[in-house]
C-alpha cells in the first residue's frame, strides 16, 4: 500500500490546467520569444497559448482569452449547481470550474468567501457521493480537472484492493490447505 499526497495530485492538476492550450484573440501585433520559439501574434488571428501566457498578456491588453467565462459567471454556477446538486445525474461543470473557482475565491473578502463556502461544501459532498459511483463505471466525462485527479486516484486504490484481496484470500486459502 502506498500513500497518496491529495495535496501534490491537486497542485499536478493545477499545473496541468496552467499550461493547457486557450484560444486567444490578439488585440495588436505582438511577436513572443519563449524559451527560443517565436510566436507570432497578428490581430485577428486567433491563436492557441498556454494559459499562463494568454492570462499574463491578457493583463497586458495584448490578448483576449475567448471561452473563459467571467468570475460572475463561476460564482453563479457554483450557486446553481449546489442547488441542483439533489439530482440524481451529476451536473457537467467546465474542464477547470473548481481551479478557476479556487483563484476567485482567493481574490474575495473573507466575509463572501464565508457566504460562498455553504454552497461549496454542498456541491462537494453531493458530488463526491456521484463520483463514487464514476469508480464502478470508469466515466470521467462531465468532470472538472480536480475531480477527475480524484477519481484516477480511487481508480487506483480500487485496484490495489482488489488485487490484494485476491492474492491475500488465495494465499491464505493455500496455507490453510497446505496445513490440514
């Protein structure tokens, strides 16, 4: 048996999500030298960069990331699907809902976060029951990045446990038959 750091797979998947690919809309002309790439930004070409870059020239007004939804858009969600949460099917949330959530909720006062976090633990708890189930049917579709980290992980224990159950109970099935 080995010991899972949750913490260390949930800043792996934070990464991942850094450095996944966006579509962003150049405002002006605008060349990068990136560790000896060039890339070449021409308006109106939309082009795909790693998050981090396109959110650093988006501060910049050299871009604009597209399909990244607004922070109020997020917290609506967040509200919306805690309340939708008692349905039976899990909800699909967007690939990065609980990153993207997680880098609005460190911007507010901790009197909103305090208001928000009823919500988050409702949507939590209700979702982590479904996604139990997701261990059985091995489906990640529909899942933020983070949920998906955690069901990979349960995949894995899952399939320690049974393969320990299995070669525990036939070794100790022969050393029974072994001693009559």
């Amino acid at each position: 048996m080995y010991f899972i750091d949750i913490k260390r797979n949930l800043m792996r998947a934070y990464i991942r999500y850094l450095i996944e690919e966006v579509d962003v809309l150049p405002r002006k002309d605008y060349t990068l030298n990136i560790l000896g790439s060039e890339i070449t930004l021409m308006v109106g070409e939309e082009k795909k960069l790693p998050r981090f870059i396109a959110r650093i020239l988006e501060e910049k007004g050299i871009v604009k990331i597209i399909g990244e939804p607004p922070r109020g858009v997020i917290i609506s969600n967040l509200i919306r699907l805690s309340q939708q949460s008692a349905q039976p099917q899990i909800q699909t949330v967007d690939r990065g809902f609980f990153l993207r959530l997680a880098e609005i909720l460190s911007t507010l006062s901790a009197e909103r976060i305090k208001d928000l976090k009823t919500y988050l633990e409702t949507l939590v708890d209700m979702r982590t029951m479904k996604m139990l189930h997701r261990v059985y049917t091995r489906r990640l579709e529909g899942l933020d990045l983070f949920e998906q980290m955690f069901i990979k992980l349960l995949f894995k224990l899952f399939e320690e446990f049974r393969s320990s159950i299995l070669e525990e109970s036939t070794r100790l099935v022969k050393s029974l038959m072994e001693a009559t």
